[in-house]
C-alpha cells in the first residue's frame, strides 16, 4: 500500500501512512516489531518514516543513505545468513533509532528496540565464539605483521567491536566469550599490535586491553606471569 501511495506522489496520504508506521512502531509490541523488522518490509517502513509532515521543508532520504551510501563491510566473512541479517537488522534499528525517530519514541519503546539488538548480539557472539575457522584466521591475521596496515586495522576494529559488543552481554556470556579468546590466545597479538609502531592499531589494542581488564583483570594478569623471560612480548 506504501509503495502505491508513493508512486502516485499523493502527499497527504504519505503523512497519513507516516502516522500509521509511527503508531505501529509505538505500539511497543515484539510481534509488530518482527513483521516492520523483516528483510522484506523494512525499507517500506523506513520509507513510510521519511514522510514526517513536521520535516516537510527537509529532504530526508532515509532509504537512499541505507541502500547506496551505508557500506557493510565484512572483515572476516560470516559464513551463516541469519547472523548475516541480524547484523543488517541491528544496524537499521540503531539507525531508526538515533536518526529516524528520535524524537518520537518513548522509553519503553527504547528499550523494546535494544533489547532486539541485545538480543541479535546474544546471537552473533554466540555464533562467532563457536566458530573455530573465524577465529582462528582472526588471530591468525592479526599476529601477521606481513600484512598491509590496513588490513590489520581493519581486524583489530573487528577485535575491538566483538569487545565492545560483548560488554554488554550477561556474566555468564561474557566469561565465556572471553574464555573462548584466550583458547586462541588472544594477547599475544595484541602485543604484537602494540609493539607495531602504528598508532591506530596501538589505540585500538590498548581499548582491547581495557575491555578485558574491565571484565577480569586476572586473564591479563595470568598471561603476564606465564609469559616465558625469553619470550619478548611487550617492551
């Protein structure tokens, strides 16, 4: 219905469907949520979202920036779809979120929307942390001083990002997140990094560092001490 109101440039029935995406969206239900959210429909919603008869002296092309300007980039391939589109859909949330509707949605809305990212984080740790082929090219790479700068910029984001994401999962979650880098031996390429020269990949490995330190002090602590002396690390 969206799309037919639109290709015949009727403008108050484009407000009006602004008005009923917008009280679909405050509704604060999962349900609806799910049906908005899904691959398929989202751009209508957000489409139907850019039609706010408040901004009508602004141009806002919400849908443009998301399908021609937005670039997802893939560092490390994922290797299953559905945690492919959980990472597209937390984007567009995030997205509905800080620039769509700002100024429309309430708290408890608010909360609705993060617990949806919360949860697609759940899944995406959880699917990354079992896969024994993506982390360890991870770590590989990232140990690989041959490699262009770039590239190992790139894979010490993607470090910091899993990092961060992880800060916000329960204890349990975390500590086994956590657990599941050091099996891969997860500060001897920080040091690595660290020791690279390259400021960038010394800022991203030292925010790396606070976020493990800011969970358990002890993992790092424990390297240090089993460090073997002849083994240069750090310095």
């Amino acid at each position: 219905l969206f799309s037919t109101v639109e290709d015949l440039e009727e403008l108050d029935g484009l407000h009006a469907m602004f008005h009923i995406f917008r009280t679909l969206v405050m509704l604060n239900d999962t349900g609806v949520f799910e049906q908005l959210l899904r691959d398929d429909v989202i751009m209508a919603t957000i489409g139907a979202l850019e039609y706010d008869p408040e901004l009508r002296a602004h141009d806002t092309r919400h849908r443009e920036f998301l399908q021609n300007v937005a670039e997802f980039k893939e560092v490390l391939p994922l290797r299953d779809p559905a945690i492919v589109a959980k990472v597209h859909q937390n984007y567009r949330v995030q997205y509905i979120k800080d620039v769509v509707l700002p100024r429309s949605l309430d708290d408890n809305t608010f909360a609705t929307l993060n617990s949806i990212m919360f949860m697609n984080n759940v899944a995406i740790l959880g699917h990354i942390q079992n896969d024994t082929d993506y982390l360890s090219s991870l770590f590989t790479q990232l140990h690989d001083e041959q490699l262009p700068i770039e590239r190992r910029r790139d894979l010490s984001r993607l470090l910091l990002e899993l990092c961060q994401l992880a800060r916000n999962l329960q204890l349990f979650n975390r500590a086994s997140f956590y657990r599941r880098l050091m099996d891969f031996g997860l500060f001897t390429p920080i040091a690595s990094l660290i020791m690279s020269g390259d400021p960038t990949l010394q800022l991203n490995a030292a925010e790396v560092l606070g976020a493990t330190c800011l969970h358990d002090p002890s993992m790092l602590r424990q390297y240090v001490l089993v460090e073997r002396p002849e083994r240069r690390t750090i310095g």
